[in-house]
C-alpha cells in the first residue's frame, strides 16, 4: 500500500525564515523537504523561546496543516526530512526508521 507513494509526487520550493528549502514529495500522506544547515527540524527541548528557525513549525505553518515529523536531523545537517501528513502514515514510517 505504501510502497508506490512517490509516485505522485511534485516538487516547490519555500522560504523558511530566509533559507531556500525545497519540497521533494508532496503527497495525500507524505511530505519529504530538504531541511537546510543551521535550521531546526522540530522545536528545541532546552530552549522554548529560541529563535532559531524549525522547518517542521515553518511549513505547518505556510501549508495550514499539521505535520508528523517521522525522525530529526542535527542542526548543522542539511538533509531530506520525512514528515507525515496523518496519524497513521506516521505510525507505519515510524517502522521504517524502527522507533
């Protein structure tokens, strides 16, 4: 069931907070963006005020839904993130990365 899911994928690209980021798969159950060095992929634990930049927060934010970060990238890596768009794709990509 999930294996064919990129095969209706469309990429774009966003700013977040001055960083050019690019959406790689965007589809009814993933999304998958280039996370770029320096920015945060989910919100810091020690820090709740910061002001550093998370794409999680940044495309919920810009696309209007929640997102379900399936694992996180140092913040000086630049990467592919997989975020989920629901509950239980994010159940399922969770047993890809075995969390």
């Amino acid at each position: 069931m999930w294996a064919g899911f990129l095969w209706r994928a469309r990429a774009s690209h966003r700013i977040i907070r001055g960083a050019m980021t690019k959406l790689i798969v965007n589809n009814p159950h993933f999304l998958i963006a280039l996370k770029p060095a320096g920015v945060l992929t989910v919100p810091d634990r020690d820090s709740a005020d910061s002001t550093r930049p998370v794409l999680g927060l940044q495309l919920q934010e810009e696309l209007g839904m929640r997102l379900f970060p399936v694992h996180r990238l140092d913040l000086p890596v630049a990467c592919l993130v997989l975020f989920a768009l629901n509950a239980e794709a994010h159940k399922i990509a969770n047993t890809w990365f075995g969390v």
